[in-house]
C-alpha cells in the first residue's frame, strides 16, 4: 500500500485522517507542521503527501515548492475551504490535486489512488509490447525532446524536472499533436475525474508546465491554448 505523509497542524484532523488511512492498509507519518514535515520527509520516503494550506511557520505553499524542488513527489492540497484563491495558489505551488476538509476516508483513498494511478509507471515496471519490440525512439518537437518510455522530457540537450502531473499532461497532449482537448476531456483523461471537475487543476498545470518547457510561456509554441475549447500539442 502507498505511504503517506500527512503534514497538518490540527491534531483533531491529523489524528482522523491518519486513522482512516491506516484502517486502508497505508503506513502513515504524520507532521504537525511543515518543518517537521520536510525533517521527515526523506527517511520516511512516502510515496504521496497529503499537504495542509494553513500551517504555522513554513504555510503549505512555501512546503510544496520546497517539496518540489527536490523531489517530484505527488502533492494533494488539504484546505478547509473551498477558497478560490487558496487552491489556485496551491496547484501553482505545484501540487498535483486537492481536498476540502473534512473529508471521508473513502474520498481520501478514491483521490490518492487516482493521483497515484495517473503518476505511476506501467505497472510494476513490467515491459509495454512497444518496449519488447525494441527501444522506443525519442519525439522531437523543435527543442522539445520526449522519451516515452523512460519518462524523460528534455529541452536543448538538458532533462526538464516535470512533476508527475505535469509530465502526464505532456505525454496525454504531445500523443496528438494538433488535436484540441476541452478542460472536461483531459480532466476525465489525466485527472481522472469523471464527474465535472474543476478546470483550475489543467489550467494551473498548463501554467506551470509552459514555465519549464516554453522559452516565452506568455506566447508559447509546445502547448497552446485553444480559445472557447481548451488545449492542443502544437503546431510549432
């Protein structure tokens, strides 16, 4: 089962949540601030964090961008409101979905297995019919150069440190180039999210991956913007 680390400062909710988790199989660490979070973080290894907005000392944004330059760890936003402002600060800061507390243990699990799902390699490692067949050669796009099968993306010789998210994205896109995809689709596609989801989740990751891969992310060639239907792979 996937290791979580819980970085909340109200005992109440750490308390809970780490209960329903560990009823589900997971080995859980539990932080009550973000400091003792970051301390915990590289002996313990989770495999995802379960992040609070509002802690004392170092608040969740400063943790998650901490977290990510690291470590390319799935993040879920924990946050006592469904404030507007909160969660899109938070999927800017880098994380890869969020919560509104409180929230039930099945919902917790549902939302971790579904990050961990769309991060994950193929399973287990195991080899694609493509990978038997021989290496897969690696797509170029102008300086934009993609590896499928390792899972490394690369821009005039040097590799991008894409977070899960983001690198699932640029993979789901760059498969058709030129193909438009509504908010709803790449939702449902990488988010998994088949109920109507929230579109601030693409819009934030688009954001945050013209910043690593387009040279002006205001004007970008790689992943554009689609007006009135939502994003494309190109054309250069």
């Amino acid at each position: 089962m996937p290791r979580v680390l819980l970085i909340e400062d109200d005992a109440a909710v750490r308390d809970g949540v780490s209960l329903a988790l560990r009823r589900r199989g997971h080995e859980v660490a539990a932080a009550a601030s973000g400091e003792e979070g970051l301390d915990v973080l590289p002996a313990f290894r989770p495999d995802i964090v379960l992040l609070d907005l509002m802690l004392p000392g170092k608040d969740g944004f400063q943790v998650c961008r901490l977290i990510r330059a690291e470590r390319q760890l799935p993040i879920i936003m924990l946050t006592a409101r469904g404030d507007d402002l909160d969660v899109v600060l938070g999927l800017e800061a880098g994380a890869d979905d969020y919560i509104v507390k409180p929230a039930r243990g099945e919902v917790l699990e549902a939302r971790i297995r579904a990050v961990l799902r769309r991060t994950a390699l193929p399973a287990d490692g195991a080899p694609t019919a493509a990978a038997e067949a021989g290496p897969t050669p690696v797509e170029t796009y102008g300086e934009l150069a993609i590896d499928r099968a390792g899972l490394v993306v690369g821009k005039a010789g040097k590799d991008l440190p894409l977070a899960p998210s983001e690198m699932k994205l640029l993979l789901f896109l760059s498969a058709t180039p030129g193909q438009v995809f509504s908010r709803q689709q790449l939702l449902e596609q990488v988010w998994e999210h088949s109920y109507h989801g929230d579109a601030r989740l693409v819009d934030a990751c688009v954001m945050r991956l013209r910043t690593k891969i387009e040279d002006t992310p205001r004007s970008p060639r790689y992943v554009q913007t689609v007006r009135g239907f939502g994003y494309r792979f190109g054309p250069l």
